[in-house]
C-alpha cells in the first residue's frame, strides 16, 4: 500500500518487480500520478478480491509505476504497446 501512496517515481520499486512472458499477467495497471492513493489503493483492492474469488488465485498484474525502469523511461516507454500487448 505504502508503495503506491508515494506519488514520486520510486527507482527502488523495479528491484521488486519479477520478469513475465507475453500473455502472463492478467491485468496493465497504469498508475496515476495525481489521484487520491487511498481510493487508489481500495479500488485496486476490490479488482484483485473479484479476480481472486472468480480465479481462485492471486493476479499477475503489469503496474507502470513499478514495472517500468524509472532510471531508463526513454527505453521502457517506448516497449510500453509491447508491454500492454502482453497482458489480458
């Protein structure tokens, strides 16, 4: 929760991401810089707990705030179609 209440580019937060293969993950989530991070936090919550009882399992979500490179954007923003391409 911490992580996504912090609303400044976070280098730190791409060290936690995990690589996936195209058609992994089950979710693009594109963070806003400027919403409200705690009804940001409880609608990403609710998301995950209808996924979870209609899967039966955790999601793999693709989140831009940790999973693009914040020390290499130039790169990273340019692989973004591929990125969303290879989520559900």
């Amino acid at each position: 929760e911490a992580d996504i209440a912090d609303n400044r580019p976070n280098p730190a937060l791409y060290f936690k991401s995990s690589a996936a293969a195209l058609g992994e993950c089950d979710a693009f989530i594109s963070h806003s810089w400027h919403d409200d991070p705690g009804l940001k936090w409880k609608a990403l919550q609710a998301w995950r707990a209808k996924f979870v009882a209609q899967h039966g399992r955790e999601p793999k979500v693709w989140i831009d705030k940790c999973c693009l490179d914040q020390t290499s954007l130039d790169l990273d923003v340019r692989c973004l179609p591929i990125f969303m391409s290879g989520c559900n």
